[in-house]
C-alpha cells in the first residue's frame, strides 16, 4: 500500500514551503561567492526538515538537474551519483582485477 509520502504528498510538509524559491535554484549566471551563499541558505533550510530523506531520495531518483533539494545542491548530487557509479562498477570487477 502507498503512503502519501510514496505519492510524493511529503512535499507539502517541507521546511521549504515557507521559504522563496530563489533561495534553492540559482539565476542563471549565477557564480562563485554569491552562489555558494545562496547553497549553503539552503542547505540550512533543510537541515532539520522532517522529509529531508525523502526529498533526497526523490532527486537522486529522477536525477534532478537543478537546485538544492534533499540538503544537496546539484554539484553535490553529480559527485553522490559518480560514486555510486564507481563503486558500482568496482564491486562489479572480478577480485584481483586492475583498477583503470
């Protein structure tokens, strides 16, 4: 059986609802200092959010291309999704096998 949280109904209990959108998605050519403040507002914001886990898991999933969601901007989410890769890949390699 579904649960609201399942249907993605977890969004309407984000700490994120009270706040501007700006504050999690950059303007474009938005850079350096100004960005990595407006990140780390965000981040902030969702540190103590009730669904934080499930907000996380929601981008990972779908491969959320732009701002931060689940306490991870989207450079964090490219690095979280290049090591699962990669440890993916060497759990998958045969024991003693070379690492390229």
């Amino acid at each position: 059986m579904l649960t609201d949280r399942d249907r993605g109904e977890w969004r309407i209990l984000g700490s994120c609802r009270k706040v501007e959108s700006s504050v999690f998605f950059s303007p474009e050519g938005e850079r350096g200092r100004v960005r990595a403040r407006r990140e780390a507002h965000a981040k902030r914001v969702c540190q103590d959010c009730r669904v934080l886990a499930e907000c996380r898991e929601y981008a990972l999933s779908v491969a959320e291309p732009y701002g931060t969601w689940g306490g991870m901007s989207e450079a964090d989410r490219r690095r979280h999704t290049r090591r699962r890769q990669r440890d993916a890949r060497a759990a998958a390699r045969p024991a003693g096998e070379p690492v390229r």
